[in-house]
C-alpha cells in the first residue's frame, strides 16, 4: 500500500520537476513544481470533442490506457514494501499492461482516419517494438540473478555483496532510465515540444484527444515516469534500511531521476528519424551484456 | 574487479559499432587503453614486478595515451569529422557485435581448459572478430586503422589469456612493431589525404588490369 | 691473471655466439651512416661493405651449420641456403639499383633513403631465416613488410601510395591473424611444458599436442604468410605492390621476401608433420596451392604489365611449392629445389625488366615490341629467362618440377592433370606476351631513344640462369646435402 502512495505522490511532481529544470537552464521564468497538475485539473472540467470519424474504440481508448496503467502500478514494491498484487512471472504480465494500453492507444490513432497519427501510431509501435526486448532482457537476468520470478521477489533479493553487481545496478538503471524515455516519447526519441506533426510522435498520435480524455493520458505519462523511477530506486534502495531512509531514498532518486530526465532533455538534442531503430536497439545490445554478466556471477559461464 | 573492466570492455565495442563519428572512435580506442590497464592491473599480480610495470606502462602510456593522441592528430590533419561511409547499416553492426560477443562468452565456457584463463579469451576474440569486421564495413582508411587496433587490442588480451610464455624482450619487440606499424600507417594517411584530398577507400583501386 | 683467463674465453665464445646480432648492428650503422652521410662514396663503399658481410655470414653460417646462435637463432640447413640465395641477389640487386637510380633521378637524400632502407630489409629478412623463435619470427616478417613498403613507396607517386597502402594495410592485419596462431600454438606447447617458442622445442613436443589447437593455428598461420609468400588467400596486395615497386625491389620481393614467407610456413609444417593431423594440413595446402595456380591462370590471361606477368607467374611457381609441400615426401625436397630455382630465374628477369624498361617510355605489353634489334644480348637473356621462367629443359625449374608432378601423379592423378593443364595455359600465354616483346613491330614514338645498351647489365642475369641450369643438371654434393638436412627432420 505504501509503495503506491510514494508512486501515486511522486508522480504528481514529476513532470512539473522536468519542466522546471528546462526552464532553469534555458533561464526563463519558471512555472509552479504543480502546474500540470493545474493543468490537468484544467481539462478535466472541459467536456471532450469528437471528431465524427471515429468509432467507440476512440472513446474508449484513454480509459484503458490509464486503466492498464493503473493496474501496472500495483505490481511495483518499494525496497522492502511489497506491491500490492504480486505473483510468478508478474513482470511479464507487466510489460503486457503496458502493452495493452500502448495498443488501444494505437489503434485509436488509427481510428480518427488522420494520416498525421497514422504516421504517429506506426512510428510508435516501432519503437515499443524495439524497446521490449531490453527490458524483457533485462529483467530476466536479473530474474536469474535472483532466482526469483516476481517483482517483488526479485527486488527483495537483490544482494549488493559482489563487485560484479555494480556492473549489473549501473547498466540496469541507465537500460531503465532511456526505456522510460522511449516509452515516455522524450528526447532522444522524440521531441514533446515540437510542432511539426512530421516528427513527432507520441504528440501526434494524440492530436484528436481533448477534455477528460486527454487529462488521463497526461496522467498516465507522469504514472508511467514514476513507475520506471521506481524500478530503478529498487536497484539502488537495500531492503535492510530503515523505512524512513527507503522512503527519503525513494523521493531523492525520483527527484534525481527527473532532473536527470530534464537535462538530458535541454541538451540532447533529438535524434534523427532513421537512427532511433539503431539507438533502442544498443539499449538491447547493453541488456545483452547485463545478461552475460549475470551468467558468469551465477556460474552458468564457468571462467578462470 | 577483473570482470568489471572486461564487461566495460564489452560495452566498448557496443558503442563501436554505434558511433559514426570518427572523434568517437578514437576516444573508444583511448577507454579500450584504460579498461585494458585495468584489466592488467587487478590480474597480474603474480608476474614478476618487471614484468608488470612494463606492462601497466605498455597499456596506459602507448595503448590509451600515444596511439590515440596520434590518430587524433592524423583525423586533424585530414579533417575528418564524420564518417558515413559504412556499407551496412547501423542497426544491423549492433546485432553483429552482440552476436558475436554472446558466442564468443558461450565459446569460451565451452573451452573451459585450464591453459587459457578464458575470461580475457571471451572480449579477446569478440574483439578480434569485431575489428576485422570493423574493417570490412567500413570504406575509409582511418577507420580502417581503427579496425586493426581493435584486432591489435584483442590480441593482447589474448595473449593476457594464454599466460606469459613470451619472453619480455619479444613482447617488447612486438609491442615496438605495433607502434611503429601505427605511426607508419598514421603517416600514409597523411600523404594520402594530401594526395587525393580525401580518405576514401573507392579512390584507391586504380591498380587494376 | 689466472682468474682472469676463464673469464675472458666465456667472454670471447659468448661474443661469438651472438653473430647474428652483430650483423644486425653492423647493418643498422651502415644503414644510419648512409641515411646521415648523403654521401655518394659512404653510399657505395657501406653498400659493399654489406655485400661482403653477407657473404662472411653466408660462409660463416654454413660452417656452423646446426648451431645456436644466442638463444634466438640457429644456423639450420634451409637458413644457409636460403641466405646463399640471398647474398648472391642482394648484390645483383644492389648493382641494378645503383643503374636504376642513375637513370631515375639525382636526387641524394631520396638515394639515400632507398639504400639505407634496402639494407635493412635484407637484414630483416636474414634474421627472419635464421630465427629460432617463432616470436622473433613473427616480429621480423613484421620489419620487412614495414621496410618493403617504404622501398615500394620510393616513387612517390598516387600509385605507389595506393600499392603501399594496401600492402602496409593488409600484410599488418595478416601479420596480426598469424600472430594470433602463434598464441595458440603457445597454448598447446604450454600444456606440453614447453614454455618458449623455440622451433627445435616444439617440433620435440608436438607429439602429444592437442590437434584441433594444431589445426587452428597452422590455419591462421598460413592465412596471415599468404601475403608475404603471394599465395591464396591474401596474395592481392602483393601483386599490386609488385606493379609499383622498381624493378630492382621487385627482385627481392617476389624471390627472398617470398622464401622468408615460405620459412614460416615450412617451419610450422614441420611442427605439423610431427602429430597426426599431417595429413588434414596437407589436403590444406594441396587446395591453397591449386587455388593459387588456378587464380593465377585465370589473372594472368587479362594482365597488360609485364611486372603484373612476373608477379602472378610468382605466384603460379609458389602454388607449385606450396602442392610439393601437401605431397610430402620427395615433394618436399622439391618444393625446396623449385624454390631456390624460381628465385634465381624471377630475380634474373626482374633484372632484366629494369635494363627494358630502359629502352621503353611504358612497360605496358601493348607499349612494347622488337626488344631483339634494340637489344639483341638482352633479348637473349631475356629469352633465356624465358625458357627457364617456364620450367623448359635444361632450366632447373624443369627438374623440380618433374619431380613434383611424378610425386603427384602417384598421389592424385585428377589434380596433376588439372595442374597441367593450368600450367600449359601459362605457358601460353606467357610466351605469348614476351613473343610480343620480342619481335612484335613497336612504334616509333613509344621508344626511348636516348636510351644506351649496357652489356654489363646482362651480366647477373646470365649468371643466374646459367646457374639454374647448373644446379638443375648437376648439382654438387654441398648443395642437395643441404636440402636434405633441411628436410631431414620430416623422414
């Protein structure tokens, strides 16, 4: 119960963190920490429009998002507060939440018979193609590692004792921290701040949502931040802590996270079209080597 | 901690395959030195102090310091700064170097002798069979120097990974063969970029019959 | 004074015993001396002075045949001869270049350069054939090819960039695979508790060598020397660098630089020969040496150069070798023979191409013709190195190569007829070619005028060929005693 407070808190502020450190550095007059909260109260007092295109899935599709979203949050522990739902091989179950929405989504894009979000939805699609075997790579070796198969289990057992976990933490929260930037649509990626429909992507896809509709996909982009900013507090927070330490750890590293996120975003600059494919798939190729790490501290790899 | 710079090793190669900036490249081949130092320097403390100082100096000074500061200068001279000249994509070179990185770990459990320390055989011969690669793909001299290096860089760690059966003054005769090869080569491409105004490889196939 | 005696006599024998050092260290002072000097007289009287230790070498060498010197070199039978072969071309070489280099230009500094680095490329290729190491070895076949390419550079024109490039390139990444060979043959001898590379060691322990180490290693040791012995797989950057370089290198390139090639690779068969896989790196080299010959045949119907004509010709004579070593038996003996034959016969008509090219604005086939009224002694020679090039009786080549093709008809008839036919259409069309140099009608204005016959030229080439002719009728007792201790190690 606990750890979905901290995510539910925490996300809150995400986003209004990321933008004010943008503004910081580009040195402009920055917004209130709770302005998209602001906003999304905003448009959830706004009726929705419909274009007259579109079919029920249109209408349907946001509520499922930030339903299987929602729901994903429940599998998420916190160093040693357990999720609320939790079973054998949850993670994949995860990931195919995730997936669900991702899909509705899609195809809602596709629904409104526009070609900008056609062209949105593809492009999409492509790149949470791309990104799921890093993560599936990914949190299988850690899996192993472990020798667990749930979330919670996995995280509750994850010893800090071999040099070689370093390799493991560090490479797993730098996979992490881009997953959560592909899945997010953010820089490197994709450009939430442009405006030419021809390269964007995530924006362009939800170009005909309005109102309520587009408060919940707002809201599921701050869920899903804090959902991978948990992800990786859990490589780094022991379990061994005291619980008000794990929870300061938990709010420092979400707020490392999201600063991180914000300055990566005011000087990267976004990649080319044609080289995002060959950027996912490097996030794969270092989860490759996580896994062959984990297979020489298991043993698997017998090495002398 | 052996394991730490061979997995960062690893992820060196990765970001070969990657990048397409010829700066890039030359700053991998500077962090192949250090993680090579490193590597040396948590698993060689049985040899003889001689021995290990030699060879500390060997990869730290000529491997991440000197080879790279030349190369740099040769990529100055000839203004380099980009290099898109690869015949195959990008995406299809990262698939490559994970392949050949996972048979390579998998090849060297299956070795498992206790002549070979196989932990440096497994980025050895990933490395040996990216730089030829390497070199395949790639249509430009300097990166093809690049791609010899990073062959040159597999075979010490193959031969960290066969012991020290050379004697010292041959591993200091061929590590001086290395270099001057290097500087060598570094100092044809020079010429080469005066002579044809570029370092392609297309224009260098007038030999013919 | 007592104490001091004993001293004094280890001093002396362990002075001794490092002849080939001290050859090296005279040859780096002469070299610098002529580099720093840019003297015409410290050029010829160092350049003699390097001939004359070489033959002292060769002689030397040859009375202490079997002996270590140092740790790092022996004097072994294959050693001696392939030095012999080396003193007498490096001075032919030595006294064409000094006519190439009057003809080409004046400048000095660029003279200069061209003998100091000639000197140390034959000094790295003695060392290479006396190595005992494989290490060393490794690390001299490295010295040549970095010496060869600056005399192929000489030039300085886009051309020889290009040929100098991929041939610095290339024979550096082959270097770098044959050197990972000879790390895992060190793996093996380490298992067998040996823990140098010495050759006499690991002949010694190949026995209990595990094979698939063996396999692999001969493999990219033979992969990594195909560059400097010009056979398949890597045998194009060496023919291109032959198109380059002056004729006078070439001499050297395609005959000594070969053979040291072939040292390497002799050596590691006999490393071979001693385990059971003998037979598997002998199908190896059976398939590397037709493939050769074929790839030759079928480059030599569309050359246009006549140095290109040598160069694949080297190659098809290599392939030759390379069958002899697969027969075992009499056709290593042969191969040994072929080998020291062909780089009489090739040094004699690069030679001979450098007094052409003389008379020619272009060496190009199409360029050329009626050399017998321009030249009519030359044309002789020519024609003699012809005859010899092509392995027509008396030429020794003959000899040798009867001797393969009996080996082989005996082994696999199939391959020995498919060899010769490969070898009639060589000879086809290498006829073919220098007929057109010979007697074809030439334009006047492709002619160099100017051009003066020296017959002094055509001396080395008659000897050369007369030589082969010698030692293929009759050879002396000295000469075949040497191969077969060369090859005693394998009965």
């Amino acid at each position: 119960m606990i750890s979905l407070l901290l995510i539910l808190i925490s996300s809150l502020f995400f986003v209004g963190i990321i933008v004010k450190t943008k503004a910081k550095i580009a040195a402009r007059k920055m917004p209130s920490v709770l302005q998209p909260v602001y906003d999304v109260v905003r448009l959830f007092k706004k009726g929705a429009v419909y274009s007259q295109t579109t079919s029920a899935i249109f209408k349907m599709a946001p509520l499922v998002y930030f339903a299987s979203v929602f729901l994903a949050v429940l599998f998420i522990p916190i160093g040693s507060q357990k999720a609320l739902l939790s079973f054998d091989g949850d993670f994949v179950f995860f990931a195919y939440l995730l997936g669900i929405g991702k899909f509705m989504m899609i195809i809602a894009a596709m629904d409104t018979g526009s070609g900008f979000e056609g062209m949105g939805a593809n492009r999409e699609a492509l790149y949470s193609m791309l990104v799921e075997p890093a993560f599936f790579i990914l949190v299988g070796s850690v899996a192993l590692f472990t020798n667990n198969v749930s979330f919670q289990d996995l995280f509750l057992h994850l010893k800090l004792d071999t040099n070689l976990y370093y390799i493991i933490g560090i490479a797993s929260i730098y996979v992490f921290v881009y997953i959560a930037m592909v899945e997010n649509s953010r820089m490197p990626v994709d450009d939430p701040k442009t405006h030419l429909e021809l390269t964007m992507v995530h924006e362009v896809m939800i170009l005909d949502n309005s109102g309520f509709d587009l408060a919940l996909i707002h809201i599921v982009t701050w869920l899903k931040f804090s959902i991978y900013g948990a992800l990786i507090s859990n490589f780094i927070i022991s379990n061994s802590w005291a619980i008000y330490w794990q929870i300061a750890a938990f709010f420092g590293i979400q707020l490392a996270f999201s600063l991180t996120v914000g300055i990566l975003e005011a000087f990267k600059a976004r990649n080319k079209m044609e080289k995002n494919p060959q950027w996912i798939i490097m996030l794969s190729a270092i989860s490759i080597v996580v896994f062959l790490t984990v297979l020489i501290i298991t043993e698997k790899i017998i090495l002398n | 901690m052996t394991y730490l710079f061979i997995i960062l090793y690893a992820i060196t190669l990765i970001y070969f395959a990657l990048s397409e900036r010829v700066k890039k490249f030359v700053w991998l081949l500077c962090m192949q030195g250090f993680m090579l130092f490193g590597i040396v320097f948590f698993s060689l403390h049985k040899i003889e102090i001689f021995d290990f100082i030699f060879i500390l100096t060997e990869t730290i000074l000529v491997k991440s310091l000197i080879v790279p500061w030349f190369l740099n200068k040769v990529r100055k001279h000839n203004q380099l700064k980009r290099i898109q000249e690869t015949s195959v994509p990008v995406f299809f070179s990262i698939i490559v170097v994970v392949l050949s990185l996972i048979f390579s770990f998998f090849l060297s459990n299956f070795l498992n002798s206790n002549q070979i320390h196989t932990k440096y055989f497994t980025v050895a011969f990933a490395s040996i069979i990216f730089g030829i690669y390497f070199i395949i793909i790639h249509k430009n001299i300097f990166s093809h120097v690049v791609g010899y290096l990073i062959i040159e860089n597999g075979t010490f760690l193959l031969s960290l990974a066969v012991g020290s059966v050379m004697p010292m003054m041959v591993n200091l005769a061929i590590l001086l063969d290395v270099l001057m090869g290097v500087l060598v080569l570094g100092v044809f491409i020079n010429r080469i970029g005066d002579a044809f105004e570029s370092t392609k490889i297309d224009q260098l196939s007038s030999l013919k019959d | 004074m007592l104490s001091k005696a004993p001293k004094l006599t280890n001093y002396l024998v362990l002075k001794i015993n490092m002849m080939i050092f001290i050859f090296i260290i005279f040859a780096l002072f002469l070299s610098i001396s002529i580099f720093i000097s840019r003297n015409k007289l410290v050029n010829y009287f160092s350049v003699s002075l390097f001939s004359i230790a070489l033959f002292a070498l060769t002689i030397y060498s040859y009375i202490h045949i079997n002996q270590f010197d140092s740790i790092y070199y022996k004097f072994d039978a294959l050693g001696v001869l392939l030095t012999a072969v080396l003193s007498l071309l490096s001075l032919f070489s030595f006294y064409h270049s000094y006519l190439y280099l009057k003809r080409k230009s004046n400048n000095l500094k660029q003279k200069a350069q061209y003998y100091s680095t000639l000197i140390l490329f034959i000094t790295a290729m003695i060392s290479a054939y006396f190595a005992e190491n494989l290490a060393l070895l490794w690390v001299c076949i490295e010295a040549t090819s970095l010496f060869v390419s600056i005399l192929i550079f000489h030039s300085r024109t886009k051309d020889a960039l290009e040929a100098t490039w991929k041939y610095l390139f290339i024979s550096s990444v082959g270097l770098a695979i044959a050197f990972i060979g000879i790390l895992f043959l060190s793996i093996v001898a380490s298992q067998n508790g040996v823990n140098n590379l010495n050759f006499t060691n690991l002949i010694q322990a190949a026995q209990n060598m595990d094979i698939l180490w063996v396999k692999i290693a001969f493999v990219l040791i033979l992969t990594g020397l195909s560059v400097k012995i010009s056979i398949f797989p890597l045998y194009a950057v060496a023919i291109d660098a032959k198109t380059i370089a002056a004729t006078p290198v070439n001499a050297l390139m395609s005959t000594a630089l070969v053979n040291v090639g072939f040292v390497g690779i002799y050596r590691m068969y006999l490393i071979v020969a001693q385990t059971t896989t003998l037979i598997w790196a002998q199908h190896v080299l059976m398939l590397v040496g037709v493939l050769s010959i074929l790839i030759a045949t079928i480059q030599l119907t569309r050359v246009r150069r006549f140095k290109r004509l040598l160069a694949f010709s080297s190659m098809e004579h290599m392939g030759i070798v390379t069958i002899g070593l697969a027969i075992g038996g009499v056709g290593v003996y042969a191969a040994i023979l072929h080998l020291i034959f062909h780089s009489f016969v090739k040094a004699g008509m690069f030679f001979q191409l450098g007094a052409i090219r003389n008379h020619f604005k272009s060496i190009w086939i199409k360029d050329t013709g009626n050399y017998f009224k321009i030249n009519p002694l030359g044309a002789i020679a020519l024609l003699l190195g012809v005859i010899s090039i092509l392995a027509i009786p008396p030429s020794g080549l003959f000899v040798s190569e009867l001797l393969v093709f009996k080996a082989l008809f005996f082994k696999n008839y199939l391959i020995a007829i498919l060899v010769l036919i490969l070898l009639s259409i060589i000879i086809y069309i290498i006829i073919k070619r220098f007929a057109h140099l010979l007697y074809a009608d030439v334009a006047d204005d492709l002619l160099n005028k100017e051009a003066q016959i020296n017959p002094y030229e055509n001396i080395s080439q008659f000897i050369l060929f007369g030589l082969v002719i010698y030692l293929g009728v009759n050879p002396p007792l000295f000469f075949t005693d040497l191969i077969h201790a060369a090859i005693a190690i394998l009965n």
